[in-house]
C-alpha cells in the first residue's frame, strides 16, 4: 500500500470508529428510553451506521487494508458510559437524547473533515451519501430533544 492508499485508508478508519461508535451509541440509547417512538428511531439508526461502517471497512479493505479496525473509539465508550450514568440517575429520555446529539455532533464534525478532504471520487461519493443521512440524523435528534424538552 502506497503513502496515498494509507492516507485513504486513516479518513476509513477514523469514520469506521465513527460509525461503530453511533452503532453502539445508538442501541445503548434504544435501551435506556422510554417512549416507543424513540426506541424504534435508535435502533433504526443503529442498523444503519452498522451498514455504514461495513461499507466503509470494505472500501477500505479494496485499498489493501486487509484487516480493518472494527471497534468504536475509547472518547465513544467513556461517552457512552457517561449518558448511561445520566439516564441510571434519572435523567429520562430528554438526558438520552443530549446525549445522542453530541454523539451526532461528533460524527457531523468527522464527516465533514472526511468530505473536504483529497478522496478519490468512489469514496467521496460513498462518504458524501453516508454524510447526508448523518446530518439528517442530526436533524431529526435535535428536534426530538426540543420536542421532548417541551413536553
């Protein structure tokens, strides 16, 4: 693998640890709230940031890493430990959902840096497709958290 394969490959990965991170993020939200609606959007989007990290470690796996990192960050295991403490002492499914929107937050910011970076034109378009349904996501949170503020 050449010096620009390895480049490829490091923006791969860091959005890999991402989407696992939002994988992971997303089912331990599904479990922590209560109100259906919530539990069905979590999971949903759990599945999809599975997705997204598969296609992700397949491209990946097409510049030559043979063995792509499959695990979530260490700062998205601490955070996920945190929003548990929160929703254990109380905090109900608005605490969950900050929580989950800085968990999008930092996802955003990535595929940002991701889609402004030299990328060969298959992978853009990939990242760039995963980086619609990321903001959209992002969206949809931030309104359930008002929403679920307001009520």
């Amino acid at each position: 693998m050449n010096d620009t394969q390895e480049h490829y490959v490091d923006i791969l990965q860091n959005l890999i640890a991402v989407c696992r991170d939002g994988q992971k993020g997303y089912q331990d939200a599904a479990a922590h709230v209560q109100a259906h609606e919530l539990k069905a959007f979590f999971n949903e989007q759990g599945l999809l940031r599975a997705q997204f990290a598969g296609q992700l470690e397949q491209e990946s796996q097409r510049l030559g890493e043979h063995d792509p990192k499959r695990d979530g960050s260490v700062s998205g295991a601490l955070h996920r430990a945190w929003f548990d403490l929160k929703a254990k002492l109380g905090g109900g499914d608005h605490a969950v959902l900050e929580s989950v929107e800085a968990g999008e937050d930092r996802a955003k910011d990535a595929y940002e840096k991701a889609v402004t970076a030299d990328l060969p034109e298959n992978l853009r378009k990939t990242v760039q497709q995963q980086y619609q349904q990321v903001l959209t996501a992002h969206d949809r949170v931030r309104s359930l958290r008002d929403h679920f503020k307001a009520a």
